[in-house]
C-alpha cells in the first residue's frame, strides 16, 4: 500500500530527526503533451515484429477535434500533439515516459540525493501521473542539478513538470533553492 509506505518512511524520518524532503511531482498536461515521435518510438521497441506497433500507431496518432460553446461548433483541428481526451490510448502512450521519468529519479546519478533506510535507497512511487519521492538534499548544486535533469526531461521526451503546482513536504533544514522544484509546504 503507497499510503502505508510513505507515513512509514515520514515516521522513520521522524523518528531518526533526519533532515529530509518528499517531493510530489506535478506533471504539466501530462496526457496532452505526449509527443508523437517519442511515443512511436517506444511503441516500436515494445512490439518489435509484426504489424501490433504498425496498427497501435495509425489508430492512436492524429485525429481531429471539435470544440462546442453556446451549442455552437467550431471548426475541426487536428491534433498534432498528445492525445485526445478520453482517448484509450492516451494513458499507454503517457505510461512509458512515465517509467522513463522514474528511471532517471532511480538513476546512480541521483543516488547520492535519495533517501536511504538500512542504506537502500527508498523508490520513487507512482500511481497514474502522480509521483513522489523521498530525498535528502543538503545543497543548492544537488537542487540544481535534478532540476536541469527535469527540464531535459521536457526537451527531450515532452514530458514537463509544473513546478509551480508541485509540493515539498520538509523535515529539519534544507537547502534554500529547494523552492525552485516546487512549493515547500510544511514540516512533517
């Protein structure tokens, strides 16, 4: 159980006064930024033989919407970037870059910034498009140097994170550009 884990791990933060801080990423239109060749891509490397990525990629890119105001249509537009809303798609194409976001939070770069109990890194966590993780920083450079990743992140893969909706929970002293990656919440 997610819930059960992070209050146990805030617990053991608590209990051992460790300084330490729980982020919780807020991705910017995650479903709405997808970006056609990333997500192609990762399709094809999941489904290398056969016809399925083929078939997977002509049914879910493109397509046309409509928007209605006053019971009145506009014209159509075509969609040129991410996925149309409710589309059944939409969260197979944003699941992958997802992980793919996961996998650099869990990288041996950023070890040195995650909170560890017994030694062992404690995981990011994720559930649909939300997800946390448990850090330690203890200066501005380590601050900045995940930030530049996260930026990369949006350059590369389209996936952008609102910083100015992500939440930081605290616990003892942390460093000052720690605001930077999101709004600093409150002491647990």
């Amino acid at each position: 159980n997610a819930t059960m884990s992070i209050i146990s791990v805030i617990n053991h933060i608590k209990t051992q006064k460790d300084d330490a801080q729980l982020i919780s990423y807020d991705f910017s239109k995650a479903f709405d930024k997808t970006l056609p060749q990333v997500t192609n891509c990762i399709i094809r490397h999941i489904f290398p033989n056969g016809e399925l990525a083929s078939a997977i990629i002509n049914l879910t890119n493109g397509g046309r919407f409509r928007a209605m105001a006053n019971g009145a249509f506009s014209i159509f537009y075509s969609i040129t970037i991410g996925s149309g809303q409710g589309d059944p798609y939409s969260s197979t194409k944003f699941l992958p870059l997802n992980h793919i976001f996961v996998a650099c939070l869990r990288s041996p770069r950023f070890h040195s910034i995650t909170y560890k109990v017994n030694n062992q890194c404690i995981e990011p966590g994720s559930f649909a498009d939300d997800n946390w993780q448990f850090n330690i920083f203890k200066s501005n450079a380590q601050v900045n140097e995940l930030k530049s990743l996260l930026l990369r992140l949006k350059q590369s893969i389209g996936l952008e994170i609102n910083f100015s909706k992500t939440k930081i929970l605290v616990h003892g002293n942390y460093p000052d550009s720690l605001n930077s990656l999101g709004k600093v919440c409150n002491q647990f």
